[in-house]
C-alpha cells in the first residue's frame, strides 16, 4: 500500500470514527479516542459499531476490554482488515471497501436536472428525512435531533424540484473532520443509489470543494460508488459478538 493510500485509509478510518462518536452522543453514548481505537463501554445504536481502529495491528485484548461484551451484539469496526478475533467470541459479520474520490474530480455524469438538494436544518426535516431513508423499515428513530448540533455532520436531503410535496427522495450523510469528508447513508427511494450518487456529489463539491470524499462500500452498491467515480482504497471488516446479527 503505498503512502498515500495509507494515509487515506487512515483518514477514512478516523472520519468514520468521528461520525459513530457523533451518532452516538446524539443517543446520549459517550466514547473514548485512544491511540489504536476509538470505543465505548456502552452498546451504541443499532448499526452502529462499539469499536472502531484507527491503527492497524490494533492490541485486540486491550480494544475488547474497552467495550461491553456482555450484552448481546456488539461489534468492532476492523478498519484494516487485521484483527483475530473469533478467540475473543467474535465472528465476521460483514467485510466491505474503504473508499475514494479525489477533490475537485469531475462528476461521473450530469445525472437529473430535476433533483435539488439542500440541508436538513430543523428536527422537522431531519425526520422527513430519517423516513425517506428508513423507507417504512421502522429504523426512522436512529437519526435524533442531536445531529443537528454537531457542527461536523451535515445530512444532505434530495427533492424533485417536479414533485409538488417536496417529498425527500434520495439523501446522504457528509461528515466532515481534519483532511477528509466522509459520506454514509446513501440512498435513493426510486431508483436506488446510482440515482442520488450524482446530486450527492454535486452537493459534497459545492459544501467541501477542497477535501477528498471517503466512505466505505460493499457488494452492488460498491458497484455503484465505483461507477460515480470512487476508487477502492482497501478492506475493512466488521466483527459482532455472540453471532447476533447487528
């Protein structure tokens, strides 16, 4: 891996740290940066992981002391592909790509002229968008009006300018920390993510013209982020506890 790409994964690594921190202390979840990981001693959100490392070679005792192993679920975000932990009760919940795009690259295409974005700014909008998202899967409650608060979080909402109930019809998460922002949450109620990569994008260029956008992907919606123009930085795995499916 060559140093830059290092320092990337790096960067991804610690932003989506800073977003779970961020969606965490909105469910009233406090966490701890330590030098290999960040973590709580608490159970976080649904979807959400209780461990996150930001080095690789992470120490896997001294992470799994940090979190709560007894409850039923948690997990530990394996930013680069390397920890052991099925001794310690683990197993591999799901793996997926770290991923890239430079800033200022050029949009994969034009996508629709009709879709305007703006920012949820008020619990009223952000719960209009939390349904958009969840899309009747009864998870609308994750997103609380703490994120508005967060001044690094900013929730991205897509309308039909055509559509005259200005309903929410794609959307995303930007979150944005030191050298990078990350996206998260991508989706698009009609016509999947290949529909809202475009207008997301062009609102990632207009927010944060300078900072390279990272997340993470996996199976076809990896497919799509790549086909918008991401490139693939490297693995990351995700480890749950007990075998409970979160």
């Amino acid at each position: 891996m060559t140093t830059s790409r290092q320092f990337l994964v790096r960067a991804a690594a610690r932003n989506n740290a800073e977003w779970c921190a961020a969606m965490c202390r909105a469910h009233g979840v406090t966490g701890e940066f330590g030098a290999e990981a960040w973590a709580t001693a608490v159970r976080t959100p649904l979807y959400y992981p209780d461990a996150v490392t930001l080095e690789p070679d992470a120490g896997r005792d001294a992470l799994v002391a940090r979190i709560d192993t007894a409850s039923p679920g948690a997990s530990v975000k394996d930013s680069f592909a390397d920890l052991e932990l099925a001794e310690a009760g683990f197993g591999v919940l799901f793996e997926a790509q770290w991923i890239h795009r430079r800033a200022g690259a050029p949009a994969s295409e034009p996508g629709r002229p009709d879709l305007v974005w703006d920012l949820a700014g008020d619990p009223d909008t952000l719960r209009a968008w939390a349904l958009a998202w969840d899309d009747g899967a009864g998870d609308a409650d994750l997103f609380r009006p703490g994120l508005l608060a967060e001044p690094d979080t900013f929730v991205i909402q897509v309308r039909s300018a055509d559509c005259a109930d200005g309903r929410v019809v794609a959307g995303a998460v930007a979150s944005r920390s030191e050298h990078v922002v990350g996206v998260s949450n991508v989706f698009g109620r009609d016509s999947g993510p290949d529909a809202a990569w475009p207008v997301v994008l062009r609102a990632l260029a207009r927010l944060f013209p300078t900072l390279p956008v990272v997340g993470y992907e996996q199976g076809d919606d990896l497919a799509v982020a790549l086909r918008h123009g991401f490139e693939p930085l490297g693995p990351l795995r995700v480890w749950t506890h007990a075998g409970a499916g979160r």
